[in-house]
C-alpha cells in the first residue's frame, strides 16, 4: 500500500481549511483516509500557531512506515524541524513574463530616442 501524508480540503466556497491525514494514495483527495494527523488553516496569518497544528509523533510515525509526504506537507514538516531542507531550484520564476519583457524594451527604445533628440 502506497502511503502519503497529504492534505484534504474542507471547509466552504472560497473558505479553505484543510486536515493532515494519512492515507492510501489511490483514495480521493477528500476521500477515505487512515489517520488525522493535524489541521492547516490558510485564511489565518503566517506567524499564527493556530495556522499549522500537527500530532508529530504520529507524523514521525507514519514517516517510518513509508509514508511519503506531498510538497506542501514537506514543507510544514521542515519548518517544524522534522525533515531536512531540500534546495529548490526555480530559477524562471523571478524573471519577467514576455510582456513585461516588450514594455520594458519599449521604454528603453524609448529613452534612447530621448536622449538622442536631446544633444
């Protein structure tokens, strides 16, 4: 049985909370589920204590059975201090779209034109 440590989602429309569970990979996302493992509630801010609650023992617990955390969970569990950080590496993410791209060639054809008709 393929065990994951994922999150299933509750709460109402455009209202988000989510439960730590532990369950069967090939269950539904907010299906049949082995054990509650905690809450995550993303409406609340991040330097909350209520935002991230978690059983770690039973978190660690399942870890040593083979439960394989999704990302999301990964990383709660590597701010709780349980797993090792990983390096991500993304490095496209910072750079600008191809839109912002043209607008910015624009203005710098812009400025040099400027600048020329000016001396």
């Amino acid at each position: 049985m393929a065990l994951k440590i994922r999150l299933a989602r509750g709460g109402s429309k455009k209202r988000p909370f989510y439960r730590i569970v532990a369950t069967d990979s090939r269950m539904p996302r907010d299906g049949r589920f082995i054990e509650r493992l905690g809450t995550y509630n993303p409406l609340l801010p991040k330097d909350s204590e209520e935002r991230v609650k978690m059983d770690v023992e039973r978190v660690k617990h399942w870890l040593s059975q083979g439960a394989q955390p999704t990302d999301r969970i990964s990383r709660m569990l590597e701010t709780a201090g349980l797993l090792e950080k990983k390096t991500r590496s993304n490095p496209s993410k910072g750079a600008p779209g191809t839109k912002a791209k043209e607008r910015a060639e624009a203005r710098a054809a812009k400025a040099a034109e400027a600048g020329n008709g000016a001396e």
